[in-house]
C-alpha cells in the first residue's frame, strides 16, 4: 500500500513463518552438506608463509558432480598479514566440467581484512562468481573489509559487510551500508 491507495487490499499470508522456518532449516542443511564435502584430489591451494604474495586456488580435478572442494581455515585465507591478492585458477583439463566451487572456511569469527579477489574467474559476472560458493558453517561473527565476490553462505553469522558483496548472500543477520549485487548462485542439478 502506497498512502493508502483507495481499492487497495493487504493479504497476509498465514504460512509465511512456517515458510521462513523451512527456508532457514534448508539454507543451514545446505551449509552443514557443504561442510562435510572432502577436498578433491588434484586441486591445491598456495598461501604465503614468509613474505607477503599471492593466495592462489588451483581447481585441476573436479567430483563426480563437477563440484571442486577446498577446506581451510577462515582467517588463513582472509585476514593473513601476507596475502596481497587471492585467486582462483582452473586447469584447462577441468574447465569444461566444473560445475561448482565450494570453499569451505572453518572458524566462528572471521574478518576479510587482507587480499583483494582477483582474476578472470572472480571477477566474471556470468560464470566464476555465479559458480562459487564461500560456506562459513561455524561463523558467527563475519566482518567483510575486502569486495566479496561469489556466494556467500554463513547461516549462523552475524555480518557486517563494509564494501560490496558481489554475489548471493545467506545469512543469519547483514549490516551494511555497501550494495550486494548479481549474479544469483547457479547450484548444479547434483546438490
């Protein structure tokens, strides 16, 4: 209703709680399947121990379904004093059947402090974005300090996101005053 419109009607939906207890306990079931995902062999990840540089995902085998796992710990990735930018980098053997990413960060509180998301696969709208899912199914506490790109999935956290969050966002609460822009997830038949 706009000023009270004359002729116009309210519908309350009597289900909408019933529907939002469903869409919870989904999202939360999807986190906790996501987590118990095993990292693919083949693929590895490269993270900076000595000096600062590059935090690089390679993606050179995929599952059965297409779908690449990595399991990490939140803030290794995130908030590392040493990682300059973080990127995503497919083997060419598996670029036409990957179908899914899944980047599973363990840790209750987690900060994105450090390392810009960079490359053709985090920055393309229409494909690497749309195919990565970031599950966070421990955190609580998520503060975003970097442009987040791809899904983000922390069903139990708290968010407080700074910058923009480019891509999909589920979860518990989100304080920002930034935008949360397309693409949607594309969640493969297999899930």
């Amino acid at each position: 209703m706009n000023g009270g419109n004359q002729g116009a009607t309210v519908n309350v939906d009597p289900n909408l709680a019933a529907t939002c207890a469903a869409v919870t306990t989904g999202i939360q079931t999807l986190s906790s399947i996501l987590a118990q995902l095993s990292n693919v062999t083949g693929n590895n990840v490269t993270i900076p121990t000595s000096q600062p540089g590059p935090l690089n995902f390679y993606v050179n085998a995929v599952d059965s379904n297409g779908v690449a796992v990595f399991n990490l710990d939140g803030n290794t990735v995130l908030n590392n004093g040493l990682v300059q930018q973080i990127e995503l980098i497919v083997g060419s053997s598996v670029s036409s059947t990957l179908q899914l990413v899944v980047i599973n960060l363990y840790g209750t509180s987690i900060t994105f402090g450090q390392g810009n998301l960079v490359g053709t696969w985090f920055t393309s709208v229409t494909t690497g974005r749309a195919l990565t899912i970031w599950n966070l199914p421990q955190a609580t506490s998520l503060t975003i300090n970097q442009n987040w790109m791809g899904a983000l999935l922390a069903p139990y956290a708290a968010v407080t996101a700074l910058v923009d969050i480019d891509g999909a966002a589920a979860v518990l609460s989100l304080t920002t005053n930034a935008e949360l822009h397309n693409p949607p997830i594309i969640i493969p038949a297999c899930l």
